[in-house]
C-alpha cells in the first residue's frame, strides 16, 4: 500500500513539474521577464547560429573579454574541491557564493554576454550556474557528464563555457548535436523528461545523428561556447591532456529546480534572480529520493 501510495505521488510530482516546461504555462510565469532584447552587428552572427543551431563559438578577444590569466594562476595554486565526479577537481565549491570582486564571476554580467544571452532567451535571464574545473585524464570507459545527455534545469537554456587552456580532441572538449534543443530538427530525440535530463544508452545518439551534425569543439585558451545544453552534449573525456574550463549558467525565471549559486545579500543583485517556492523544491527534493527508491524502473538518467 504503501508502495502504491509513493507511486501516485511520484507521478503527480513528475506531471507538476511536465506542465511547468509547457510553453504556454513557462511564457506565462516568465511574462514579467519577456521583453525584446537587442545585440549588435557584431554579435548578430552568434545569435543567429544559436537560434538556428543551439551553438555558436568564438573567442574572448572577438568580444572584447579580457581574462585575468594571473588570478587563474592564483586558484590554481589552491587546494582543489572534490565533488561526485571524480574525473574533475573544483576551484570554486559546488554552490559559490557571489562575489563580483571575482573577475571570474564578473564575467557573468559582462554587458556583451549578457546581451547575447537575453536575445537568445528572449528575456530578462537569471544567471543560476558557476564553476570553474580542471578536468583529468580519464582512461576509464566514459561516465556522468561524459556520456550523451540534455541538461533538466528548463525547456530552455544557455551555457558559455570558456576554454582556459588549449583544448584539442584528447584533452575532452565540448560535443554538441548541432539543431538539438526543443523546436529545432533533432528537439525530440531523446526528450528531456522533466524535472531530469536525459542520458540515452551508448551508442544510440550515433545510430540517428550523422557525424556532420556532432560538432567537436577544439580551440586555443579563450574560446567561448555558447549553447543550449537542453540539447545533446557531451565532454570532459580527456584521454591525454587536461582541460581548464569555465561555465556559467543563464535560464528562464520559471525553472523549477533550486540555483546552484548563492546571491549575496550585502548589495542590490544586477540580474533578477530565479524564484523558486520553498513548495517546489520540497517537491523536487521528494522527486529525487522516490526516484531512486524505485530503482531502475523509473531511472532517468
């Protein structure tokens, strides 16, 4: 009885959190948030591919970013967090709390980012995302983040990940399924299933995707990756190299799962942060532990 009683609740949880990512009900929550947004000529190409491809590259010296290679020096001489992936080592624990006197960080409200990323958004984003990880060589079969999968945060999303040392095919770089977000060619294989991602078995994403439509992103210290991660990737195999790398997370304010940063409280915050009730996240928090109490029946990912 018991059981059936935990079944029924899973299943409500699972349909909440399936009708918070359906476009009508997300366009309503977001209503406040929805307004045009702009980039200038020079960045129309990056957001044209975005729109068309769910990734777009380039460079920090394209856009005017200036990195502070000496404050990357400076966290790599201390001691790394350790995290559930074992094939990377953190620089900045799991849920950091902003500081905008971090030039890292800063970079998140850079004005030309932030512009790209609201008119991918078609809104006022909410920045919910930061890490900076050195991934190991990894001789192992690939695991976790290595493999396929789509990212469970919101029906849509953008990542930017920046490259902080020379990234070539062995040291795991980026892979994206080119026109994989919702709405675009490949936006149904392999759906999200909300509130989780999606991680097709091995193989699977080769047997329907031609190798034209994977996109391996290789390139020199500085480059940026701007993609929906609600599409498919992967990345962090590195076989013979390490990889440096910086990611920050922008998303819709209607996501249902809690921030993986902390907003600070000493200032006014630049951007709108996600509101999410003390009811959902008791939600996702149940979802969650039911989910791996049944085991592989209902085993997502």
């Amino acid at each position: 009885m018991k059981s059936r009683i935990k079944y029924f609740c899973y299943s409500g949880i699972k349909l909440y959190f399936h009708l918070r990512t359906w476009l009508p009900l997300w366009r309503w929550l977001n209503r406040k948030r929805l307004l045009p947004f702009s980039v200038g000529s020079a960045d129309k190409k990056l957001n044209s591919l975005l729109a068309t491809e769910g990734i777009a590259i380039t460079h920090a010296d394209k856009l005017g970013i200036k990195i502070d290679w000496a404050y990357l020096e400076h966290l790599k001489s201390r001691p790394g967090v350790a995290n559930s992936k074992s094939f990377l080592t953190y620089f900045y624990p799991g849920t950091p709390v902003i500081d905008l006197n971090d030039p890292f960080m800063k970079l998140a409200l850079h004005p030309r980012i932030l512009a790209i990323v609201n008119a991918y958004m078609g809104m006022q984003a909410s920045w919910y995302y930061f890490t900076l990880n050195r991934t190991h060589v990894w001789k192992d079969t690939p695991t976790l983040s290595q493999r396929w999968h789509r990212d469970p945060e919101d029906r849509k999303l953008l990542k930017m990940f920046i490259y902080l040392n020379d990234v070539n095919e062995e040291s795991g770089p980026f892979i994206y399924v080119k026109k994989s977000p919702r709405g675009m060619k490949y936006g149904r294989l392999f759906p999200q299933k909300p509130p989780v991602g999606y991680y097709p078995l091995d193989g699977e994403v080769e047997k329907h995707i031609a190798s034209q439509g994977i996109l391996a992103c290789t390139g020199r210290k500085g480059t940026i990756i701007f993609a929906d991660t609600t599409g498919l990737h992967k990345g962090g195999h590195a076989t013979n190299k390490e990889r440096i790398m910086l990611t920050i997370g922008y998303r819709s304010g209607a996501s249902p799962t809690p921030n993986r940063i902390i907003s600070p409280t000493s200032h006014e915050w630049p951007l709108i942060p996600s509101h999410v009730s003390q009811f959902t996240k008791r939600l996702f928090k149940y979802y969650k532990g039911w989910s791996s109490d049944f085991g592989n029946i209902y085993k997502d990912h």
